[in-house]
C-alpha cells in the first residue's frame, strides 16, 4: 500500500514537472525565436503526453484491447521524447537539419517501441522495454553533445547521461523484479521502482537547463561574432572617413576636428603645395605623380612625427598641425624636409614644395588660420619661382627602367 503510494506520488510528480517544462519549453521556443530548439519543444510535449496515458491508466483502469493499445501509446510518446531530444542536440551540434537522415533513424526505433508496447505481457516487461530504450538514445545523445565542438552541450550531455543512468537501473529493477520469485525481492528494489519517477524528474530538470545553457551559450557566440564584425565595419567605414585612400594620412574632413584638438595648448599650421607637380604628372605620367604624393606624405609623417596631425587637405596641398612644443625647429625641420626631398628616390623624381607656416591665435577659426598659411604659402612660392627650380631640386627625369634580366 505505503509503496502504491508512493508511486503515485512520485509518478504526480514527474507528471507535473513535465507539464511545466513543456509549458516552459513553448515559452522559450517563442521567446528566443530559434529554430533548434522546436525538436525539444517537441520533446517535450511528447513526454507531457507519454504522462497523460500513464493517467488514463490510473483513473480508466482499462480492460481488454485497451491495455495493449495505451502501452504502445506510452512507449511511443515516451520513445519520441528522447529520440526528439537527441536529434535536437545533433541538430544544435551540428547546425544544419540533415532531413532524410534524421527521419532514417528516428521512425524505426519508433516503430519498434510502439510494436514492443503493443506487444508486452506486464509492467516490468513494459518498464524494461521503455528503459532500455531511454538508456540506449540518451548515453548516444550524451556523446553527440561531448564530441560536438565547444562547450555549449556539456550540461546537456550531463543531463542525457543522468537520465540514461537512471534508466539503467530501472531496466535492471526491472528485470530483476520480473524474474524474482515471489516474495524474495529486496524490498529496496520495490520502493526504487516506486519512486523512480522522481529521480527521473530531477534528471529531467538538468537535461531542461542544460537545453537552455546551450541555447544561452550559442546566443552569446553569435553575439560576439556580430559584435567583431560590426567593430571591423566601423574600423573600415572610419578608415573610409577619416584617411586619404591615396597616401593613408588624415583626409580634409579630419581637419577641424585635429585643429580644435591642438588649438587650447597653441600650435602652428603648416600649409605645403607642390611645386609643378602638374608637370611631374604630364612628364612621367599619372602613376608617378601618386608616387610622388605618397613619398611626400611620409616625408611630412616622419619629419614631424610628433605633430597631432599631417593632413592631406587636396590634390597636392598637404597641411601639417604642430603643438607649440614641438614649434620651436620648424626651419630646421623644413629644412630637413627639402633636403630628403630634393633628390631622386626609386622610379620618384625630387619633389620641391612651397610653405606657408602661421600660428593658431587663441579663437581662430580654422577657416581663417587656413586661408593666413594659404596666403603665406603662395607668397613663399612667387619668392622660390624667382629661383630656377633645378637650383633646389633634381631635374624631372623618366624613371630608369631595368632591362629585362636574361634567362
Ligand atoms: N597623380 C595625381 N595627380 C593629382 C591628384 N590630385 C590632383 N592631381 C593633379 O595635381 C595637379 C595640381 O596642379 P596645380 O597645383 O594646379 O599646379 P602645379 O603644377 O603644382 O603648380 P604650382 O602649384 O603652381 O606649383 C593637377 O594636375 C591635378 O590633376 C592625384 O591624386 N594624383
């Protein structure tokens, strides 16, 4: 009677707690929207049912046709739970629903146990049948979780093996109980059998969690994912805004932004054009002239290296912003600057330049500060067109071609 009992307690249990996580399975499937989880949403409400004829059989207390017939609809029910929880985790392991294969191994153990269901004489060959079967899928789900990559099945590979472990011992309660005489069952095995339910409902909460971990943990990974690409986006698209695609310096857009930068500290603004350039490009071709235009720019980076900002502001205008620390060798620095310029570089011919170099008045515009060192600028270069050019500079040459190598 105590173990009658206590079997129906333990069976109201699992029956309870499956309705819940079934309820909670609908809920989840709904609320995350992904497609993995409806093979254990199903599960679930398959187990939800398998419980439901284990209440038919308590208040109908069927006769005839009916036993067979609410057996193979247990078996079923409770054989397309955990054959729908492995699939889901094979589906999750392996992120792709491979259909034909799937339905390849899931239909005929169905079969099989709906047949073995029908087929059954009593409850432990009934309890046999089902363990076996839940022990059998479970342990085989418990490897698809530990051998998919990652982590994220490792708890619901815990909860399968849990679950199959349990289901171990019922078949051997089981098989024990059918062939024992009568009377010399060890009464542990009885009120093991009675109560089994329960441990399988706790067994069934770490499988349910761990369903969620792996949800949780493939959510995070694809957020991450997106997160990097986003930040690689927005690394390329500022890139795009920020730099001149020709020479990899600041482009005009960066201006104002760098003269606000150094103008509470005091700095000068250095305006550069270059001197015919117009010819180097109608001489030596398109290519040269870029050539030019990128020696230029890392002239300019590492001669003033320190500077918050060397700017190409258009065609051949470069502008360079300089804190008033680093102010005070500007002529040395230009200087410098004509000096590394002035003669052939590889397929490069010497580059001359005109500066115009004004200081950032506290409350200058960078519209004014510009148009001063514009101004100085063109001033500085009326003052070099006095001087013939091949006074400072290497005369305009073709670049040398190599001769073809022989063999
Ligand atoms: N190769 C190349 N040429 C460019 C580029 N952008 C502008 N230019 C050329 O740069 C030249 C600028 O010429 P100007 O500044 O007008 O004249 P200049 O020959 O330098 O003469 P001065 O400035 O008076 O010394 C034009 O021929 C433009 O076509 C570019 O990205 N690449």
């Amino acid at each position: 009677m105590a173990e009658l009992l206590l079997w129906q307690w333990s069976t109201a249990v699992q029956i309870s707690s499956a309705a819940l996580v079934a309820i909670f399975f609908v809920a989840f499937r709904r609320s995350t929207g992904r497609r993995e989880v409806v093979w254990w949403m199903c599960a679930w409400l398959a187990n939800g049912l398998a419980l439901l004829v284990t209440w038919m059989f308590w208040f109908w207390q069927p006769q005839g046709l009916l036993v067979p017939t609410l057996q193979a609809a247990y078996t079923l029910c409770k054989s397309a739970f955990v054959a729908a929880m492995v699939v889901g985790a094979w589906v999750f392991a392996r992120n792709r629903v491979e259909r034909p294969l799937t339905l390849a191994l899931v239909l005929p153990p169905l079969l099989l146990t709906f047949l073995g269901g029908w087929w059954v004489q009593s409850i432990p060959q009934l309890g046999m049948l089902q363990a076996s079967v839940i022990a059998l899928a479970l342990s085989s789900g418990a490897l698809i979780c530990w051998t998919a990559p990652g982590r994220g099945l490792l708890w619901l590979g815990i909860g399968f093996l849990l679950r199959a472990l349990l289901a171990a011992a019922e078949f051997a309660a089981y098989a024990w109980s059918a062939t024992a005489e009568p009377g010399s069952l060890p009464s542990y095995v009885g009120i093991f059998l009675a109560s089994h339910s329960s441990f399988d409902t706790g067994a069934e909460w770490v499988i349910a969690l761990g369903a969620v971990l792996a949800v949780s943990h493939r959510n995070h990974a694809e957020l991450d994912a997106s997160h990097a690409e986003l930040h690689q986006a927005h690394e390329a698209l500022k890139r795009v805004a920020e730099r001149d695609p020709l020479t990899g310096i600041y482009n005009r857009r960066m201006l104002p932004q760098l003269i606000e930068r150094v103008r509470q500290h005091g700095a000068r603004l250095l305006f550069f054009d270059l001197d015919d350039f117009k010819a180097i490009n109608d001489s030596l071709g398109h290519d040269i002239g870029d050539a030019c235009l990128r020696r230029f720019a890392q002239a300019l980076q590492s001669n003033f290296g320190e500077a918050t900002g060397v700017v190409r502001y258009a065609g051949d205008e470069f502008v360079v912003l300089l804190p008033d620390t680093l102010s005070s060798d500007v002529a040395s620095r230009l200087d410098h600057l004509r000096d590394d310029l002035a003669a052939n570089d590889v397929g490069v011919p010497g580059i001359g330049f005109s500066v115009g170099d004004t200081p950032i008045e506290p409350g200058d515009s960078p519209e004014r500060a510009l148009l001063r060192a514009d101004k100085l600028m063109y001033l500085d270069k009326a003052e070099r067109r006095r001087v013939p050019r091949s006074a400072t500079v290497s005369p305009i040459r073709p670049p040398r071609v190599e001769p073809p190598k022989a063999g």
